[in-house]
C-alpha cells in the first residue's frame, strides 16, 4: 500500500518517519512489554516520556522559563471557554478574521452574558474574510484583560504574519500554524493550539501560557481540568491526560528538531505555499480571493472556474492519490493543507496535477 499526499485540514497527515517510529514501539514500548497506551501516566517512564516532550517543545520555540507549557485534553474549542473561564475578570477583546476566531468570540460571548464579564469585538470583516483589518481600526479597550485573535484561518485561510501590536495581553488560537514559523512567544500572555493539525493526533490540546496571568482567580465556575494553575500546580497530570497523544507529539517534536527546527521547516513551508499560489495565480481557471498581504502557508482555499467540474476534479485527484482537498463546507471548493509534515513532493505533484486537470478541462 504506497502511502498518499493527504492534504487534509486535520485531522491531518503526519510525518512517515513518526509513524514507522510509532508502529515498532506499539507492542512493546522501551523493552517494557507493554505498549505505551497501556502503561501509568504517573510511572516513571512515562513522567519521563511527558517531561523530554515538554523541553522539546520549549527548546523548538525557546519558550522562556516564566511561561509554563500544558498538555490538556479537549481540542482548541474546549479552550474557547477555557480562555474566559480562566482569565476574564472584566473585560475582553476578540478579533474576527474567519470562522474559527468567529467562534472563539461566541463562545466567550456565552460567559460574558451569564455574567463573568463583557466581551467585546474589537474589529470585524464582512462574512467572506478575504482579509486583515488595519490594526489602527480596531477598537481596543486599554483595561481588557486580553485581545484573543486567530493567528491562522484554517478555513477561510488567512494568517497574521505578525502579532498584533497591543498593550494588552494577547491571546492567540494557533491551532493550525504553531511549529510552522518562528515565533517570538514573549510576545503573547497565551498560545493554545489542538494538536491534530501541525502537532500530533486529535485530543491533546498545547497551552503556554506567561505564568503572571495565572496569579488571579479563574472563575469559580471553570472545571478544575480546565483551570490553568491547577494543571500548572500538577504537571498536566491532574487527571489522566491523553498519554499516547502526548507520546506521539514527543515524537513529531523530535523529527522537527532533526529536520532543523522551527526555522528550517519555515523555509519549506514558505516554498510550498508559494508553489501552490503561484499555479493558482499564473491559471485563469483557479482562484483564491485572500489578500496577498494574509495569504496562509498552511491552509490553501481555492475555487475552479466552473463549479460544475468540482466532483470530476476530486474524484481525479484522489485516483492520483492527492486526497482531501475538498474545501470547508463554508466556502465551498477546494482546500490543500500545507502543514509541516507535508513534503514539498506532494506539493509538486498537486501542482502537476491541477496543470494538468486545467489543460484537460480548462
Ligand atoms: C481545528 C481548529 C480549531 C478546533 O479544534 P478542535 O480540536 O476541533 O476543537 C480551533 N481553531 C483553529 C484555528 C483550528 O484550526
């Protein structure tokens, strides 16, 4: 069985060498007996196991002493509640850029009208998110507790390049960028991102969070797995995390330190977005409406010329063993995920592909 390029949006493809890795150690994981799902969380091996991913993750974005890193359980969406539970006490800004921070704010909006504080939007586009708004737009308040903003658009596929400059703590969903690009994470109160696009499988969920933030009161209503210093106090381990998603992201963690770290797969990454836009771009049969000042490395929407030849192109593309490239069912079309473990063959063979579907069809 040849393994495909699979672009899906996430869950998503993940490193070959990761997987073989994985495949050896499941009957037996370090000479124990036992594969690694089927051992304590709280025996030494795998303390051991949590604590080397940990500091790989720290030293891939040299994340500094005074934030403390959390592997939790329930996806980036559980932490749209997680964030407010824990860190409103007044007032909060969002910005919206696309469906998932649109959701962020929903759900923090559900909190703030059962009266833990008011969430406010600071700056908004029309329902396509086709672009950024200019920071000198938004309306941030001076006395928020945080700005929460969507580093990357993984459906709508828009990406900040940069954070946004503001005085107040920031917040960023970084779901579907984290790992891709260097980052400085002094720049952000907290980062939190789902695993299953850029990191691992689905149900381990990345907080880093600046340790300052975590002095006052989460609300007393915020479940304790999900209360920020508690699970600082207790190594992630208040409950049983999710083990082997924890074990499986210690692995990619450590294919990207051998692949050269977070700069080096940049600059792969930048070279297989630019690929891909420069065919849609040079073709007058593909399109993709994002501004080129946010066009996302990660995630790639783009349209056909005739709608009508959207199933013969998927259908086509996955018999040339491309698969999932079918867009969100928000914006219809097509989508192509570019995430960290893509190789930049699969990007040519899409490429290839799509001239030769518009040569044919076109
Ligand atoms: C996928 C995604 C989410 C939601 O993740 P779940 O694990 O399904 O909760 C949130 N934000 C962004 C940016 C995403 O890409």
């Amino acid at each position: 069985m040849p393994r495909h390029f699979n672009f899906s949006a996430g869950p998503a493809t993940l490193p070959i060498a990761v997987l073989e890795r994985a495949k050896q150690e499941l009957l037996d994981w370090q000479g124990g007996g036992t594969s690694v799902m089927e051992v304590s969380h709280r025996s030494k091996d795998y303390v051991a196991l949590a604590v080397r991913a940990e500091r790989q993750l720290r030293e891939l974005l040299s994340i500094p002493e005074d934030y403390a890193v959390l592997f939790l359980s329930g996806g980036a969406t559980l932490q749209f509640a997680g964030v407010p539970l824990n860190l409103l006490r007044g007032r909060a800004d969002y910005v919206e850029t696309g469906a998932w921070s649109a959701k962020a704010y929903a759900e923090a909006k559900r909190y703030a009208n059962a009266g833990l504080g008011t969430v406010h939007l600071a700056a908004t586009t029309d329902g396509n998110y086709t672009t950024i708004p200019k920071e000198d737009t938004w309306q941030v308040h001076a006395d928020a507790d945080y700005l929460h903003y969507c580093s990357n658009e993984t459906v709508h596929g828009v990406q900040f390049f940069n954070p946004p400059q503001v005085a107040v703590p920031l917040v960023a969903d970084m779901s579907s960028d984290i790992l891709a690009r260097a980052i400085d994470v002094r720049d952000y109160g907290l980062i939190y991102a789902g695993a299953q696009k850029n990191i691992g499988p689905a149900g381990l969920t990345i907080v880093i969070v600046r340790r300052e933030l975590l002095d006052g009161q989460a609300s007393p209503f915020c479940p304790s797995v999900l209360n920020y210093t508690l699970q600082a106090n207790s190594d992630s381990m208040l409950n049983t995390p999710p083990t082997y998603a924890w074990y499986l992201a210690g692995l990619v963690f450590e294919w990207l330190l051998e692949q050269g770290g977070v700069a080096a797969i940049e600059t792969q990454n930048r070279a297989k977005a630019a690929l891909l836009y420069q065919t849609i771009d040079n073709s007058s049969f593909y399109h993709n409406g994002v501004d080129s000042s946010c066009r996302s490395l990660m995630n790639v929407p783009f349209t056909l010329a005739d709608s009508g030849l959207d199933e013969l192109f998927l259908t086509q593309a996955t018999q040339a063993g491309l698969l999932a490239l079918k867009g969100h069912r928000l914006t219809g079309g097509m989508r192509a995920s570019l995430y960290n473990a893509m190789p930049l063959a699969g990007v040519v063979a899409l490429t290839k592909f799509m001239q030769d579907f518009e040569r044919r069809y076109g």
